[in-house]
C-alpha cells in the first residue's frame, strides 16, 4: 500500500497543466467533477464513472476515480435525479474524488487513446493531423502490409474485442488514420488524406457508403475498447509521479 500522498488541490492542478485543459472546447467539464477527500493515496482509473466502477473503487479504499467518460454533458438533464444521484450520492458517502478528462485524454500526445492507440498497434511515422481540430485526428503506417484478416487479429488481440470491418476484404492494409471513441464521421477526412484504412470506435448507417463509395477501409473497433489505454496510462503517470498506488478497473462494455 501506498505510504504517500498528493493533495486534491496539487493533483488537479498538476492534471489540468499536464493535459492542458484550457486549450480545449469539450461536451463536458474537464477536471475536478466531485469533491472528496484532502489527501489521496490510491486512485482507481477507469473508461467510464458508472455505478459498477465507483463500487468497486469504493472496495478499493480509493481516494480518487480518474475516468475519460466522467459526469455532467451537455444536454443531459440538469436535475440530480434517478441514475445520476445514485452515483453522485456513492461518491460522497465514501468521500472519493471524481477526476473527468475526455478530449484532453484522447489528444495528449505521449499519453493520450491516440497515442496509445498506435503503441498498442505498432504504428510508425504517427503524426497529428493539424487541419483537425484539438489533435483528434491521427495517422501513421504499419510496419509491414497486413490483410484485412490479419488486422481483425491484431485489433482482436490488442483491444480483447472483434472489431467490424467495411471495405474490399481483397485489399491491403497499409496506412492508417485514427481517432477513438465515436468518430466515424471523421472517415470522409480520412479518405483525403489518401490512408488505406481508418479505425474509430463506433459506426453509423452512413458511415458504410462513405467507406465503399471512397475505396476505404473502416474499422468500428468499440468506443469503449479503443479507450482503454490513455487513461491506464495516466493512471501508471500518476502513480509513478507521486508516489501513489493505482488501479485500473475495466468494466466490460460490448459498445
């Protein structure tokens, strides 16, 4: 167990400078999202601020949850009621801190679902498309062609979910764009580039014409499974930085 600690007042200020929040406009408020504890000595990391996560945080004795996908969207309702009040009220009675970052996380360029992405895959040349906004928009090669067979592996493998594939299954696999979580729409900017491939997390009606009609492939990997990694990462960070223990949490989500 850990036998040192960082202060919620030093850990956010160190989290908001690290992810450099204030250059972002995001759906949700990134930061401090609830109020716990002084001190904290262990922190639970997890995709998602669900009921399951905060339990089992809770069971951990954490003193802190750092999620990608925390509280607070815009457009939900505002009333602290049903699901919501639930959560909130659980964080509050085992006093744990609610750490939220989403598109910070994804765009950080060392430790971020992009990044990590492409560590996870191998990539090489990786680089950030700057016509893109806010860094989301990625892209890179593989060591070496891959068949479309052979990449459902390797996504398979890597992200421990089968992803779904559109595109002539005859064609090679060599250039990559990518962007995690729920951004198939990015897929038209892609195809310009001149990538053979692009790989997001979610998939919509019309994102199967774009890929067929522009000669692209397009694999929906899962929102969830391509998100897993940047905030592991920002979790071993942390712990590395102030001495504190970590556990990542992964609670099975399909989508």
């Amino acid at each position: 167990m850990s036998l040192t600690s960082v202060s919620r007042q030093q850990l956010s200020k160190y989290l908001n400078d690290f992810l450099n929040v204030n250059q972002f406009k995001d759906y949700a408020p990134n930061g401090l999202q609830v109020q716990g504890t002084d001190e904290i000595k262990t922190i639970v990391t997890g995709v998602t601020a669900c009921q399951a996560l905060i339990e089992q945080a809770a069971a951990l004795n954490a003193d802190a949850i750092l999620v990608h996908h925390g509280f607070f969207w815009k457009n939900e309702p505002e009333v602290i009621t049903g699901m919501k009040y639930n959560r909130i009220k659980a964080l509050m009675t085992h006093d744990i801190n609610l750490f939220g970052y989403h598109l910070p996380l994804d765009a950080h360029q060392t430790l971020g679902n992009n990044a990590e992405l492409a560590n996870q895959l191998g990539l090489i040349d990786v680089e950030v498309c700057a016509d893109i906004p806010q860094n989301l928009l990625w892209k890179g090669k593989l060591p070496k062609p891959l068949s479309v067979s052979q990449m459902n592996e390797l996504l398979t493998e890597k992200l421990n979910k089968q992803p779904l594939h559109i595109g002539d299954k005859t064609q090679p696999i060599s250039t990559l764009a990518w962007c995690t979580g729920g951004a198939q729409d990015y897929i038209d900017h892609a195809a310009s580039l001149g990538v053979d491939t692009f790989i997001s997390g979610e998939v919509s009606e019309r994102t199967y014409h774009c890929a067929m009609e522009q000669g692209i492939h397009y694999f929906a990997a899962g929102h969830h499974a391509t998100e897993q990694f940047g905030i592991q990462a920002l979790g071993q960070h942390l712990a590395q930085e102030f001495g504190i223990t970590h556990h990542f949490i992964d609670i099975v989500n399909p989508v």
